[in-house]
C-alpha cells in the first residue's frame, strides 16, 4: 500500500488555492503528513497523531532565518517529489520539539516517528489544514481559519481513509474533537491521579478513548488535555507508561495462529526472553546485514561447542578447572587484548561465552583509541554470548548462580555501553533508544546513577530539556551519582535559558514546550535576585550621592568660617 497520487495532487491543488494569501508561509509547500508511509503500512500497530496545521518554523532553523526549503530538499513542486519530501521528513532535519513531546507515549506504543528499531512508524497529520501559515493558526482571523478549514479537514479525512489506522492520538484544545463523528468508551484507558513525586493532582488526568468513524471506517481514537504541547502536564516516564497500557489493551491479536506457531512462540518466550529479544533486534539494526550474517555462522559453532561440552557428561572437570582459572585470573586477563590471551586450551576457546561481560568491557577500548564502531561490533559480540551461560548452565546445575536476573543485569549494563559509543559518533536517536532498554532492564543496576545520567546526556541532545531534568534528578537520588552530575545539570540549565531567549514562543500550536513549574520557579527566583540586586545598586548609588552632597557641603561650610575668620582679622587691623 501506498499514499494515492490522487490526493498528492488535491494537496496541492489546495496549496496553490492559497499560496498568494498573506498568511501562507511562502515558500512552502502542503504538509499532507509528516513521516515515512511505506515503513508505516509495514507496522503492525499503525498509529497516526493530529495537529491543527504545519507551524512556519518547519521552513527555517533559526528565529532569523529567511523561509526556505531547508527542511525539504527535494520538493520539485509535483506529486512525486511531495511524496518524497513528506516521507524523509524524520530522517534529514526535522524540527524536533514538538515531535518529542508525543515521542515518549509513542515509543510506549513500540512506534516513533524517528527511523530507529521501533516496530511501528507513526505518521503525524494536521486536521485543519495542510497549508503552512505565519501567523499560527490560533492567531488567523476568523475568515482565514474558515478559508482553510473547508478543504483542509476534508483532505484529513481522505488521508485518514487511506491510511487506516489502528489508532488516532489527539492532544490539542478539545473543542477540535466537536468536528469528528466520535462515539465515547465509558471508561478512559488510562488515568493518572498523582504527579511523579507522589502528589496528588488537583484533578485526575484521563486519557480519553472514543470510536472514530468516517464513513464505514471505524477506528480507535485517544485524547489527552494538551499544554503549549501535546501531553503537556504529564511526565515523560508517565507519557511512556501511558503509551504501553494504551498497547496493551489496543493492539489486534493475531487470530489465525495455530497451536504448533504457539507452542514454538512458547518456547522461544522459554530460552529467549522477550525482552532479550527486543534488545537484539535494536542492537542488529545499526549494523550491516553482512556483519551480522558473518557473526552468527561463528556464534553457532561457538554455541554448539559449548551446549555440548555442558549438557555432556565427559570434560566436566576440565569445565569447573577452567571456570576457576578465569575467575582467579579475571582481574590479570582484563589487561590482555582480546585476540592475545593465553588460557589453556579449552579456555581459549570458551572464555568470551563464559564471561561476556569482559567483551563488553574491552569496547571501551576500542572507543578511547577512535574506532568506535568495532567497540559497537564488540558490545554486540558480548550480547549474543550473554545468554548462553545463563540459560544452559542453569539446565544442568540446579543451584547454579547464573539466574535470569543476573543476565538482564549485565544486559544494561552492555546496553549502556553500546549507548555511549553511540554518543561518541553522535547517533543520538540510537544512544537514547540504548539508554531506554538499560534503565528498563537493569533498574537495580548498581551503576544505575550513571545509566539514568547517560540516557539524560542523550535527551539535551536531542532538545527534550524537561526529559534530561527528570533523568538527572533521579540519578541524584540514586546511590553512587556520576561526579559529573552537578555540572551536567548546570549545562542543562544553560541550555533551557538559550533555548527560552532564543525562541519567542511565537510558534502558536507548533511551539517550544515552555518551561515546566519547577523551571518557571527557578526562573522567577532569579528574576527576584536580580530585581534585590537592582535595588541594592540604586541604594548604594543614592547613598553615595547623598554622602558627597554632605561632604560637599561641610567643605563649603568649612570655606565660609576661613573666610570670615580672614575678613574678621583685616577689620581688626583697620581699626587699629
């Protein structure tokens, strides 16, 4: 399936219908959607949000800019090219801060607009219109908003009807939901009654969940109160929360299973967690296919060898020998490079899959010495030969130490590792998705201070300021917080101040997400502090005037005695 080029060509039809208007941000071109179709028709759960209309600061990148197709490259003014343009979107220089407010329930949903290893893309649509306007929408004339509106939502709707999603998200003023044909579910599908530190909210956040219809179509549609953004009130973690329940009680079932397809679904939840399973997919989608190809022959050998001398019954005693050797000599083997350890013959040959952990930690130097990728290939090597200890050894010894949770441990641990290289070459989008997975996984991780740290290091980054705050003030709360912390925070400060002087917010309903309560306090303090510095310096400034005034004026008084001393003493002499 695919976008028609029937409705390509009434998009711009429509655009060229009002590109002369003085409202209409020139140059541009019509918005349909933003984000790729094509992977979007792949998803298994396809998901699309609504805004009201494209925001101008889609056609420049700073406040001073002149208008211009920065964003999209290769729009050609035809439908092909329109196509095109609005399907790269996420992938060359979208504006990011609106998009990551719905990005945390989005990737709740296992979606993201951005091109990472998230299952469903999500496509983002305007329900007024598909034309760029400056001034925003809220602040058109009655007259224009209703120019564009006429055609604009009956474009929404034809989109929408090719797009069939399996829910629609909507967070902007609620009145826009008066010109859909809904029908609401009793029930919201979720709500939050606290805030994040445990508070009570002054009233309940509902996520509310209604039937959309159009025409015969008929599908889920969610709305949540907006705030300048869309989810505003709410905590990223809470948004991401939000997101999963949504999915949990949403997403289709797959009918036509059969009992064998189940039973293999089974057993593969048995030996390979879901959760492993979902890291490894991530992790394999940076890397080429060749690579990954050459890997696995080497790690099925790798794995048979070991399965078979661990399940056997013959070698046992080499086996434990050997296992002891690396422990007594882990501390002395992390000094030697990977390709050059001399253990004994069956250590050689089994030491990575007896202790991964120790791959892991050698990608850091791959890191320091400027080959960050060979230290990713590394971190991926370490995840593969993870579970094959923890899973076989169990099988065979009842009481051995190698339990599941030892496993997702060190999994966050390599998954923070694998995140750092990522930042190193500044795949930001990937260092985060890293983050995400460790802290999820290992949230009893002793080293997990630094993992939220890290996976706030990667939210500044990417613009999300209000997600790099949380991040960092749990990590503060956390044993053994990085060194660095305070410093970082202080970055970040210095970051969300440009980012308020730099932006005007004049960016209507496309804006910059303002500061949350906490930043809007901090901000006043220091407008207090430098409204009492202000005062003390006027203070001062009088004080000083007034006492040069006195000075002055005792000199003067000081002059007059002198001279009148003077005059007094020629008067004497005179009449002598």
């Amino acid at each position: 399936m695919k976008i028609s080029n029937k409705i390509l060509e009434s998009a711009l039809d429509n655009f060229n219908d009002h590109k002369d208007q003085s409202y209409t941000v020139n140059p541009s071109l019509p918005i349909l959607f933003f984000g790729d179709t094509e992977e979007y028709f792949k998803s298994e759960f396809k998901v699309i949000t609504v805004g009201k209309n494209p925001s101008n600061v889609e056609f420049k990148l700073k406040k001073d800019d002149d208008y211009s197709y920065v964003r999209f490259p290769d729009f050609k003014n035809d439908e092909p090219s329109l196509l095109e343009s609005l399907n790269n979107y996420f992938k060359i220089n979208p504006y990011k801060q609106w998009f990551n407010s719905f990005e945390p329930f989005l990737n709740g949903l296992d979606g993201s607009f951005y091109p990472n290893s998230h299952k469903n893309k999500v496509v983002s649509t305007d329900l007024c219109s598909p034309i760029p306007t400056d001034p925003t929408w809220t602040k058109l004339s009655d007259g224009d908003q209703k120019a564009l509106f006429k055609e604009g939502f009956k474009l929404w709707k034809e989109l929408v009807l090719e797009l069939k999603p399996d829910l629609v998200v909507i967070s902007i003023a609620k009145k826009y939901l008066s010109y859909l044909d809904l029908e609401k579910i009793d029930e919201p599908l979720y709500s939050l009654t606290n805030k994040l530190d445990g508070t009570p909210r002054s009233k309940p956040y509902d996520l509310e969940h209604y039937e959309l219809s159009i025409g015969d179509f008929k599908t889920n549609l969610v709305y949540g109160d907006a705030a300048n953004t869309p989810f505003g009130t709410i905590s990223n973690e809470e948004k991401e929360n939000m997101g999963r329940a949504v999915l949990n009680k949403l997403k289709p079932t797959k009918e036509d299973d059969t009992s064998e397809d189940k039973e293999k679904d089974s057993d593969k939840k048995e030996g390979f967690p879901i959760w492993y399973e979902e890291s490894k997919k991530f992790i394999e989608s940076f890397f080429d296919e060749d690579f990954i190809t050459e890997f696995h022959k080497k790690y099925q050998e790798k794995n048979g060898e070991f399965f078979k001398l661990v399940m056997g019954d013959k070698n046992l005693g080499d086996f434990y020998e050997s296992l002891e050797l690396i422990k007594n000599n882990y501390e002395e083997a992390q000094n030697f490079s990977l390709k050059k350890r001399e253990f004994d013959k069956f250590t050689s040959k089994h030491f990575d899959v007896l202790d991964p952990m120790m791959i892991n930690s050698h990608a850091y130097e791959y890191y320091e010495n400027g080959n960050v990728e060979e230290g990713l290939k590394l971190v991926y090597e370490a995840f593969m030969y993870l579970p094959i200890p923890n899973l076989v050894l169990p099988l065979k010894y009842e009481n051995h130490p190698h339990t599941e949770e030892i496993y997702k441990y060190n999994a966050s641990s390599m998954l923070d590792t694998l995140g750092y290289g990522f930042m190193l070459i500044e795949k930001y989008d990937f260092a985060l998705k890293s983050f995400n997975l460790s802290v999820k996984n290992g949230p009893e991780n002793k080293a997990i201070s630094e993992h939220l740290a890290n996976r706030g290091k990667a939210k500044m980054k990417l613009g999300d300021f209000d997600g790099a705050k949380e991040d960092f003030d749990l990590a503060s709360k956390k044993p053994n917080p990085p060194e660095d912390l305070e410093d970082l925070k202080k970055e970040l400060a210095s970051e969300m101040k440009k980012d308020l002087i730099a932006d005007d917010c004049e960016t209507g309903d496309i804006s910059v997400e303002i500061q949350t309560e906490d930043n809007l306090d901090r901000i006043q303090l220091e407008n207090e502090e430098l409204k009492r510095e202000n005062r003390k310096i006027k203070d001062d400034l009088l004080k000083s005037y007034q006492e040069k005034l006195k000075s002055e004026k005792d000199d003067k008084v000081i002059i007059y005695i002198v001279i009148a001393i003077i005059l007094i003493c020629f008067m004497a002499v005179a009449v002598n």
